[in-house]
C-alpha cells in the first residue's frame, strides 16, 4: 500500500517506521547527516536535477525546483531576493537568489500583446543557473500570476502549456524519468513487495491518504490539487510495480 503525508517543513517529526509502515521524508533536500536529513533527500525537487536529456532544453545539472519554475512566464516580473529563511534576511552569507530586472527599474515586462519578451529567456537562465532551490522567483504572493509555462525544444521550437499541460509534460513526465533508476527507488520498491505501506511525505499531497493509480489518474486532472513530486512518484512506483 502507498499513502500520502502531509508535512509543511523539514523539520516535521514523523512518526517512528514499524514492521508494517514506512515513513519517507521526501521534503527535505538534507541528506541523512544532516539533523533535517532523509536517505531519500535524493527525490525532492529542491535536490533533484536534470540530466540534459528532458525535452525542454537544458544543460543538465539545472535544480528540478528551479527547471520547473523557471519554464512559467510571469507577465510582470519585479526585483526579488531569495533567503534561505525569512528570519535571515540581510544576512548576506544566506542569499540564495536575487534578481534585478535589466530596465533599472524595478519591475519588467516578460509578456505583452502575445509575445514573449526578450528579458524572460535571460530571467529563465538565471533561474535555471541557481545553486539553489526557487520555489517563489517571483515572490509567494504573485506565485499565480503565470500566463503559460514554455517549452523550448533543441531546435528553438517553443509550445507554450497550460497548467496542467505543464504539469504533465515538464515537471510528471521529466521527475519520474529522473527517479525511476535512483537506489532508493529500488529500496521502496522492495518495502512495497514486502508487504510494507510506504508513507510519502512532503508538503504538495492529500493528508494522510491511501493512494490508487485510479486515485492519481484523477487527481492530475484537477487543477485545484496541487500534484506534488509525492504524487508523482507514487505514480510511477506503482507503474513499476505493474510491470
């Protein structure tokens, strides 16, 4: 069996594994060593990066979180700075992020009259070239305000997606391809033919669920539910379970 958990930061304690339950903290992007840390650190998207070989142009080695954020078009982007913790703000060591837009002033425009602005392919680079996770680039509370996501393929053809064409083709499609030969996938697929009930934690799943293929099958249709990375490798240890 697989069930979701819901947790809202890396320092939730969970419950305790038994003979019959396994909890896997899949929010953290510490590994076991740190006091955070999770051996399946390896699957959150904030650890995770791409290979090269995802259909949406890339060099490798881009932060999933960020090759996700960074396809969204905003139509207005403003500066921004990124810390690793509000609390920690203006303590320079702990600037993750920061982005001043190219114009001197303080906000950009990224889409206008249908077009794509040229000041969003550099604003996508940046994105793409952080060392660290974004999951807000343009700030929490505008974090809606997205037009489309776009696709760039290896010829310079673009194709801009809705948000649930996004999701299935950028962020569903390119993490389960990254995932599926990691260790530690192999490690929940032997829990699960053990008869154990693996528990995916993380911030972006149904609370305290037990998950269906058929359950998934509906939930990433519905752009009301956020289809976190717990979903989508729920999804892809049953498809190979299944096989």
């Amino acid at each position: 069996m697989i069930k979701t958990k819901r947790i809202k930061s890396i320092n939730c304690k969970l419950p305790s594994n038994t003979n019959n339950e396994v909890y896997v903290n899949i929010l953290t992007w510490h590994d076991k060593n740190h006091k955070y840390g999770s051996e399946y650190n390896v699957f959150s998207p904030y650890y995770l990066k791409t290979d090269g070989n995802e259909e949406n142009l890339n060099n490798g080695g881009v932060i999933f979180e960020n090759f996700w954020q960074g396809s969204k078009i905003f139509p207005k982007i403003y500066d921004i700075e990124v810390w690793a913790h509000p609390s920690l703000r203006g303590n320079l060591k702990h600037l993750w992020w920061s982005y001043k837009c190219s114009n001197g002033q303080s906000s950009e425009l990224h889409f206008v009259d249908n077009e794509i602005k040229s000041e969003y392919y550099k604003w996508r680079e940046k994105v793409f070239s952080s060392d660290k996770p974004i999951r807000y680039p343009n700030g929490v509370k505008r974090k809606s305000n997205v037009a489309f996501s776009l696709t760039i393929d290896k010829n310079g053809n673009e194709k801009r997606l809705s948000y649930i064409e996004a999701r299935k083709e950028i962020y569903f499609k390119e993490y389960c391809r990254l995932v599926k030969d990691l260790p530690q996938f192999q490690k929940l697929i032997d829990f699960y033919k053990d008869g154990k009930t693996i528990v995916l934690c993380e911030i972006d799943v149904p609370d305290n669920e037990i998950i269906t293929m058929e359950k998934l099958k509906s939930l990433i249709e519905d752009p009301k539910i956020r289809f976190g990375h717990g979903l989508c490798l729920a999804w892809i240890l049953f498809e190979k379970l299944q096989n």
